[in-house]
C-alpha cells in the first residue's frame, strides 16, 4: 500500500440568492463530525518510557516521546474543542496486560481515568477478557463483586464505566450478545441531522488468547459477516456513515511512519475486503501505527482504515463530512497526532528528547492527581524486594517470537515451583512477557516486584500434566501451524529442541532432547505450563489434551520463589531452542 492518500471533500458550492431561480431550494450544508480514536491502551496511566517514531528530514526514525494518562487527556481535549460533533472510541485492550499501577487494581483506574477523559465507546478486545467475562461485566456495570483472586474496590468504590463496551461478534449460548453489537449517535437537527452508526466487535482468535474457563459459553464469529449483517440494520435505522471499530489490525514496511501505510498486509485487510458499505475501520491488536486508504471489496469507494499504535502514544483524529440530503459521507481526512510528553531515558547512554515540529501537551491536573493515587497506592507492592539475579534477563520486544533469556528464565523457575507434581519440563510462551520485555536489576542484582510484575502480569496459575513425546512432538509444531501467530515456546533447563521454518507446516520440528537424550514418542512426560495454556490458549490445542493434571502457585509467585537464591541466579544463556532454517 501507498501512503495516505486523503479523499478529496465534495464540497457543495454555495449559490448566490441572486442566481437561484425563483422556487429552487439552496444545497443543505454539509455536517462535519470528528472522531477521535484511541487503541491498545493497556491501562497505561503513567508515561510508558515510549517513543513514537516519524521520518525525519533524511527519511530515518526520529523518536518522539510521548504517552501518559494525563497527557492523552489532554491531547484529546484539545481536538475535541475542535469539533464542536465529536466522538471518542477505543479500539480495544484498554485493559489487561496494564501497568501495574493498573493491574492491581484490576484496571478500575483505567477505567476511572477514561470515564474522565470522555470516551464514549470500547470494542471489546482479547485483553478485556482476560479476568474472565463476569469480571469484564463488572467494568461496564461497576460494583465489588469478586470475580478474580484479588480483591476488587481496594482503594475506593468502583461506579463502573459510563462509556459502553460494544462486542457485535461475542455470542453467548443463547445467541445475544455479551454487549450491544452496534450504537447510533446523532448530531445536528432537523434536515441538518446526520447520523454515525458505530459497530465494535473483537477478532474472531479471541477464544484462543484467553482462558477458556474464563469465556465458557461464549463464541466469537467471524468478524466480516458480522460487520456485513449490520451495515443493513444501521443503514435502516438512519445511519448515514458506517464507522466499524475492531480489535483486529495489519503492520506495516519500512520507515516507521503513523501517517502511512506502506506494505501493510495482515488479517484486517482480508476482513476488509469483504466489507460492504462501510466507510470508517478503527483497529487495533496489532500495536502498529497506520492510516490507510484500502481498496476494499469496490477499490472505487475505498475504506479508510487507523490504528493509533499502542499505550496512548497517539491518537487518531478521524474527520467526516456527511451530506444530510443524501445520507452519505462526503468527505473524510485522518491524521495520527502525536501525544508528546516528557524527555526520558531509555538507555544510559541514550535519550528520547522532545522536539518543536510538533505539539507538547501539558498534562491534565485531575487525570495527573488521580493517577498519583493509584501509583502511591502499589507503591508498597512495587518497591517491596523481590529478589536477585545476575544480568540482565531480556526477551527482545514486542513483536518479538522467542522468549529470549528471560523465557528461559521463566520456564526455569516454573519447573522448580512444580517439582513436587513430578515436573520434568516447563515451557513459557513468549507473548506471556509483557513490557518491558526485560529484567534489569538494580544494585547487586536486586529486582523489586514492580519488576517482575511489569513481566508477567497475568496472576496465571501453573499447571502440571502428563503429555507423551508424540504429544510433545505435535505440541512444538503448533509453534509454526500458520494456525496462530508463530511463537517459540521457551523451555526449561534439560530441554532443548530445533526447527527448520523451511520444512512443511506439521514437520518443522528437527529434534527434541530432554538430558541429552531424543524424546521417545512412546514415553510419558510431565509438563508444567500456566493454565492459560494448559487450556489451549494462544492455539496451543495439544496442551489441553494432556492427563493427571496438578495445580500449583501462580507463575509470579514461582518466579519470586526463584530469585531468592544466594547467590543470585545466573542468567540462563544457552539456546534451548534452535532455528536451522537455512538463509
């Protein structure tokens, strides 16, 4: 793909009383309605020590530091004054996987902190799910239900969301769904009335990036024929623009740019081109930052696709121009605005400063002052010592597939926590390893537990089970199955595999040793990995299959657990897995 290419306004000319003939009736105006859109937030109240990056004059990737609650804040309420006609959407994963300020609070701040902001709507993401759909129902309705192994309104009554959750695609057994699918919002009045109708829904592979305890009776359809089945009824019901908000996304080629959309490719732009009568995709999912012009099903009347990256860093302003007579949007424009806060550090020798080509945002008082009560709040849990270790332990980034050290770090320290249920074998699974992908100890190694839980953030519990070598053998190829995102699960001491990404899908393993000794097909092995995945989660369907099943503490207590050796543990370096794909 191009970069952005923005559609030219079919601006009605105005006609002079002079020239009109005697009867005739002036062209309506047209009515301008704003959009602002966020994604991927991730509960990040404070300043998440991120950068965006845009070209520079030489075309190279110039970082600008930029995210904060307070700072977004403030960012929006300065497009919003704006657009006199305005909405704010999210796009998803506004909670889970959050800053720990967030998560332990179970991301009642974040939500707190938008109901401030002024969102008005959030499809659902995969992340929402991740406590369980009684708990995310929590989050709309409010109250101090406990639904999760923390407790719920620790540091003030929790009201709930005043902005509404939309899952067009989430069906309960009964066949509704688990949010309303779809909302209409109106501006304007009499014949200069125009209609926006909003459809959110989530990625069809939510069910298998959460627990599926957690979403029993729940399934999520495919997302085009939702979307397909709703334009319809929204268009029936006056909506004269279509704006679908998805927790799905594609990435991007080349020099970072959040105002175009070079070689993107990726499962949205299949679902788009499927789509009928739509004018708007807000996505998400994938942390990438785009706006795109996408041919679509009818490359004559393309959609205009955003995403705002991640952690509110950007956020998108969405411009429309609707022609109230003909019920149909005229005119569109998107730029990606740049949240820019405060110069950090992200290295010793390295800093992200701030620049004057664009904008610096002050940060909001209220949404600052509301945060510092939740970060003071976890701060007894964030400074308490967690433990040593000897290095640095870093898995690599984001986009990243292999666990790195820090895998091999973690599946070390589940193995020793389950050896009491006869563990022979861990694995971590590296989407597991949240920001900031790395644990960095302070003096003579000290880690805090803000630290290791910046890591894992999930409260999963381990899992113990029997699984048999062909087992483990059809376990590893679900790496590589094309079925998910592929992903190299990070094994424990003892264990050591290869792969040949060259080889057929279902033959990619090369070799599989525990001890030094080939896996035997035949033999029975216990296998420790959290229950999320013991469940099948992050596709990973040979793992619910297994026998003898025994629960054991959470993966963040079996960590802590490891690093309270003396001296502090080393960092594991070897390669446990190994890609002999030839290049």
């Amino acid at each position: 793909m191009s970069n952005l290419r923005f559609l030219p306004l079919a601006l009605l000319p105005l006609i002079a009383a002079c020239a009109t003939p005697q009867g005739a009736r002036q062209p309506a105006p047209t009515v301008k309605v704003g959009l602002l859109a966020i994604n991927d937030f991730h509960g990040a109240l404070e300043m998440p020590r991120q950068s965006v990056f845009v070209p520079d004059d030489k075309g190279e990737a110039m970082p600008v530091p930029a995210g904060g609650a307070a700072y977004l804040a403030s960012a929006i309420d300065s497009l919003r004054a704006q657009h006199p006609n305005h909405l704010v959407v999210s796009a998803g994963d506004l909670i889970g996987a959050s800053q720990l300020a967030s998560s332990l609070f179970l991301d009642e701040p974040t939500i707190e902190v938008m109901n401030r902001i002024g969102l008005d709507f959030n499809a659902t993401g995969n992340h929402e799910f991740d406590r369980g759909q009684d708990e995310l129902l929590r989050m709309q309705s409010g109250g101090c239900t406990q639904h999760t192994a923390r407790k719920p309104c620790q540091v003030e009554p929790f009201k709930g969301a005043k902005f509404k959750f939309l899952g067009a695609n989430t069906i309960k057994a009964d066949g509704s769904t688990l949010f309303p699918g779809t909302a209409i919002r109106s501006f304007g009045s009499g014949r200069n009335k125009v209609d926006i109708g909003l459809i959110g829904l989530t990625l069809e592979g939510t069910g298998e990036l959460v627990s599926p305890e957690g979403i029993k009776g729940l399934t999520f359809a495919d997302e085009a024929s939702t979307i397909n089945a709703a334009v319809p009824r929204l268009r029936a019901a006056g909506a004269d623009a279509i704006v679908v908000v998805i927790h799905e996304g594609v990435r991007t080629k080349g020099t970072p740019n959040p105002q175009g959309c070079e070689g993107a490719s990726g499962p949205l732009g299949e679902i788009v081109n499927q789509l009928d009568g739509v004018d708007v995709v807000v996505s998400g999912h994938t942390h990438w930052a785009y706006i795109c012009e996408w041919p679509g099903k009818n490359p004559a009347r393309p959609v205009l696709m955003t995403s705002a990256g991640v952690f509110g860093t950007l956020v998108t302003e969405i411009n429309l121009e609707i022609d109230p007579r003909a019920g149909r949007v005229v005119g569109r424009s998107a730029r990606n605005v740049i949240v820019q806060s405060e110069a950090y550090r992200p290295a010793a020798d390295r800093v992200s400063p701030n620049t004057d080509r664009f904008p610096r945002f002050a940060p909001r008082a209220d949404i600052a002052d509301y945060v510092v009560k939740y970060t003071e709040a976890a701060r007894q849990f964030a400074l308490r010592p967690a433990g040593r270790i000897g290095g640095e332990a870093t898995r690599g980034g984001d986009a990243s597939s292999t666990g790195g050290t820090l895998g091999s770090l973690i599946a070390d320290a589940q193995l020793a926590a389950t050896a009491g249920a006869g563990a022979q074998i861990a694995f971590m699974n590296p989407f597991g390893i949240r920001a900031p992908w790395r644990l960095a100890p302070g003096e003579n190694g000290q880690l805090t537990f803000g630290d290791i839980y910046k890591v894992q953030p999930f409260n999963n519990t381990l899992l113990t089970q029997t699984l048999t070598g062909a087992q483990l053998r059809r376990l590893l190829e679900q790496n590589f199955d094309g079925i998910g995102p592929n992903q190299v699960l990070s094994p424990s001491r003892g264990f050591a595999y290869s792969y040949d990404m060259s080889r057929p899908i279902g033959s990619r393993i090369v070799s599989i040793t525990l001890d030094g000794q080939p896996i035997d097909d035949a033999a029975r092995y216990r296998v420790t990995t959290s229950d999320f995945l013991a469940n099948g989660g992050d596709t990973y369907s040979e793992l619910a299959k297994g026998t003898d099943r025994v629960l054991g503490i959470s993966d963040l207590a079996a960590l802590e657990a490891w690093l309270q050796a003396i001296p502090p543990r080393a960092v594991p370096l070897e390669e446990r897995a190994k890609d002999l794909t030839p290049r």
